[in-house]
C-alpha cells in the first residue's frame, strides 16, 4: 500500500513539473509595438481590414508582412492578410532574430503563445518532428523571450481565424547561407496547399525618405523575380551604393530567402501589394525611415483559356524569334499547320525580355489584328530591338536572357470603375484615334486605387485632356502571364 502511495506521488509530481514547464509565451511588445487592451486591439484591427482594399482572390502560399510598430506598418501588412480567404491547417511563422546569432533556427518549444486576443495554439507534432535535425532546430530562450518579429503577426492571423489557428514559430538566427539552405530544404514537406507561411520582415532601415524608396524598390523587384541569387546579389550591390545610414535592406532578408529556397524554379508568383515606409506616415522623421512591404505568393489559377503546352510554344517561338534576329537579323517563318489552334487567334500579346533578372526590353501589341503566334514573333524581335529604353540585345547576351510573355485576353466594355478588379483587371482606353492601356499588375506595383489608375492610364498613356477624359470608353481584359526559367 506505502509503495503504490508513494508512486502514486512520485507520478502526480512528475505531472505538475510538466505542467510547470510547459509556460505560454507571454507578449513582449503588446502596449509598444501594438495596444495590449483587447476591445481596443480588436477595433484597431476591425478598422484596418475595413480600410485595406480588395485584390483578386488567389491561391495563396505565403505573404511576406512588415513587423513594425501598428502604427507605422500595419496598414501595409493588412493587405496581405486581407487577401486570405480559406483555412489552413497550420501557419507557419517564419522571422530573423534581432537578438542572437547562432547557426540554426530557434523554435518555442514551452508551450502556446499569448496575445491580448487569446491564446495561439502551436503545432507539438510538427516542432518535435523539425527538432529531430539538432543541427537545423532547437530551442534558445533568449531567441522568443523579447522578440517581436513573430509576435506583432499574431493578432492579424487572430482577427481572421479566432481559435481555429495552430502556427509552427520559427527564428531563423542564422547569416550562413548552406545552413538557410538546409532550414528551407527541412520545410519543404510542409510547403503545400494545406499550410500557410508568413515571412517577417521590414525593409531599409535607416535611410533618407528618397533613398529608402530607391532602394526598397530594387529590393522588391529581386524578391518578385523568384529567384535567390538575384535576391543576394540586390543584397550586395545595395551595400555598394554606400548610402548614408544605410544600415540593412531587409532585416529578415534570411527569412525572405528561406521562402524563396522553397519556392524557386516553380511557377509560384510573387505579387507586391503595396509599399510605404515610416516617412509616409505622421510620426515618421524622413531623414530617417525604415521601409514596409508587403506581398503575397500564389500559384496561378488553372485556366483554359491557354494550355500549358500552347504556351511552351509560344515561349519556344519567342525564343528562335529573339535568336534569329540577333542572330541573323531574319525573322522567322510560321508553319500555319504545326501551330495549336488558340496560337492562331487574333489576340494581342506583350514579350518582355529579362536579363540576370533585370527588366532588358518590353514591347507589346493591344489591337489583336494578327494571330497571337505573329504577334509573339513581332514583339520578342521589338523587344529585342527597338525598346528605346535599351541597346540592341547582342548576341553574347542571349544566354542569359530569360522570356517572359503576357498574352491579353478579348477586351470587354465596362461602364462603371466597379467592375474592375485591382491585379487582375487591365484597362484599355479609347476616344477617337487616341488609346493606351494598363497591363493588370501596374495598378499593384503602383500602389494605386481604381481611380488613379483609369486617370493615369487616360492622361499618361490615352493623352486625353479633362474634356476627353468624360466621353471616353474604357474596357477590361486579362493578362495570362508565363515565362521560361
């Protein structure tokens, strides 16, 4: 009887140490980077879901979020968030450590994570079966115990999941890129249709205003190509440019490129939603500025409208099209009877040429009065050619140059700015002889709402004076966009 009592105690005790040990990560930063009163951090994030427009629904994979104080950078991190609209098993939260440097990433293996909304239930399962690399995952304290590039997340993902949200928090507190490598390669199971990844990170920190946005600019343009190398080399030549209190162009540029592991050389889409940075808002000092973006990553919708062969062929063509004129300065000639059907409709197409990931050439044809194989032939050769921005590309550039076409959709008669969609929608504007058009994604690159970018697209590119501008016609249409790696 003594010795069932006594592990009966034994067993009861051992039971409290665990329960002990296991502590929910308090908030750090809850009442400095965002209000630590539940009602009134409900209301902030209620106002800016409100506030924050609408994108085209897509299949989404990851976003990448700034994580500073709310009221510097949540409004662009609301975009993002804004534009998830199905659950996940999982979210895993993926950010840089502003406090240690150790070659692994940290994972908080103590027990949930606290908000002032509630408590975030994180995958066990997941963390015990990542902790088995030890060389990759393990726990470190002073990794979670003040860090808020994770935390500030959390109320966003609350907002939109309540209690139906179970997240994998990972610091990647790493600077070796074989080790960034091996974290990402360890993630891979997990990257799929089921789970979600959020990236963390802010941008510039802390030059002028002017040059924050020249900068950041060339940051995200790196990060949308999907492909790390050009990433790190942007990375490395911004460092060049020596700028005045230049102190970093992503702080979590590790995080970024862990995603960037996962996703490259796969037909994932990088979409930027929108930029500012702390010199655009009340309490920002522009001699001084950290930069915000935010970004979401989606695999294209299956359409119909092209198959994956049609466009294979297209991007063959295109290819023999830019070698053979600057190759040969010939173009080429079309077997009518070896081309898909859907090659051999009149529709418009814009070729744009890219070389180590930077814009080389861009030229395309609206009025769809070729076919589309024609009219891919014509503007891979303009492209090439006759972009005045470039020189002609030389044949020693051939190698390196990748392809990327943009085919156009039949146009479609709107009369009201509503029908029109923000990153899916391009518009094309028409009064007499005078036209120009938008493709879909410079409303998004431009941070633009539906207004600016009619305006813009009627006075820049239709050159319609006010008067024109009220009797014009306008119309919609699509881009189905691809390219070879």
């Amino acid at each position: 009887m003594r010795t069932t009592y006594t592990i009966a105690l034994l067993l009861l005790s051992l039971f409290l140490m665990q329960e002990l040990h296991a502590t929910n990560r308090p908030c750090a930063v809850a009442g400095s980077f965002y209000s630590q009163d539940k009602q009134e951090l409900s209301s902030e994030l209620s106002q800016l879901f409100k506030n924050a427009r609408e994108f085209s629904t897509q299949n989404i994979n990851a976003i990448i979020v700034p994580h500073a104080g709310y009221v510097f950078s949540a409004p662009t991190a609301t975009l993002a968030y804004k534009t998830l609209h199905k659950k996940y098993k999982n979210v895993f939260l993926i950010g840089s450590s502003h406090h240690i440097n150790v070659n692994a990433a940290s994972i908080y293996t103590q027990g949930d994570y606290q908000t002032p909304l509630g408590e975030v239930k994180v995958n066990q399962k997941i963390i015990n079966k990542l902790l088995e690399n030890k060389e990759l995952f393990s726990y470190h304290k002073d990794a979670h115990a003040k860090e808020h590039t994770l935390e500030v997340q959390l109320p966003f993902l609350q907002k939109i999941y309540g209690e139906d949200l179970q997240i994998v928090p990972i610091i990647i507190a790493t600077s070796d890129l074989q080790t960034i490598k091996a974290i990402s390669d360890s993630l891979r199971p997990y990257f799929n249709e089921e789970n979600l990844f959020v990236i963390s990170t802010d941008l510039s920190h802390y030059p002028s205003y002017e040059n924050a946005n020249k900068v950041d600019k060339r940051t995200l343009h790196a990060i949308t190509t999907n492909n790390p190398q050009i990433f790190l080399n942007t990375l490395q030549e911004n460092e060049r440019l020596k700028l005045n209190e230049l102190y970093t162009s992503a702080c979590g540029w590790a995080s970024v490129l862990t995603l960037m592991h996962l996703t490259q050389n796969k037909n994932y889409i990088y979409e930027l939603l929108d930029y500012t940075n702390s010199g655009d808002t009340k309490y920002g000092d522009k001699s001084r500025v950290v930069g915000y973006g935010s970004l979401r990553i989606h695999s294209p919708k299956k359409d119909t409208f092209l198959s994956q062969e049609e466009k294979e062929q297209l991007l063959q063509i295109a290819k023999l099209s830019l070698h053979e004129a600057t190759l040969h300065n010939k173009r080429i000639s079309l077997d009518s009877s070896q081309l898909h059907p859907k090659l051999q409709e009149h529709l418009g197409a814009f070729v744009t040429l890219y070389k180590n990931g930077q814009l080389r050439g861009c030229i395309g044809r609206f009025e769809p009065n070729q076919t589309l194989a024609d009219v891919v032939v014509d503007m891979a050769i303009a492209a090439a050619q006759h972009d005045t921005r470039f020189p002609k590309v030389s044949p020693s550039e051939l190698n390196n140059i990748n392809i990327e076409i943009s085919v156009l959709t039949p146009r479609k008669r709107i009369y009201s700015l509503d029908e029109i969609v923000l990153g899916k929608h391009g518009i094309y504007i028409q009064n007499g002889t005078k036209n120009g058009t938008y493709l879909p994604h410079v409303a998004t690159q431009m941070n633009w709402d539906t207004k600016k970018f009619v305006y813009s697209c009627a006075v820049e590119k239709a050159d319609l004076s006010e008067e024109e501008i009220e009797s014009m016609e306008l119309y919609i249409y699509e881009a189905i966009v691809f390219k070879n790696h």
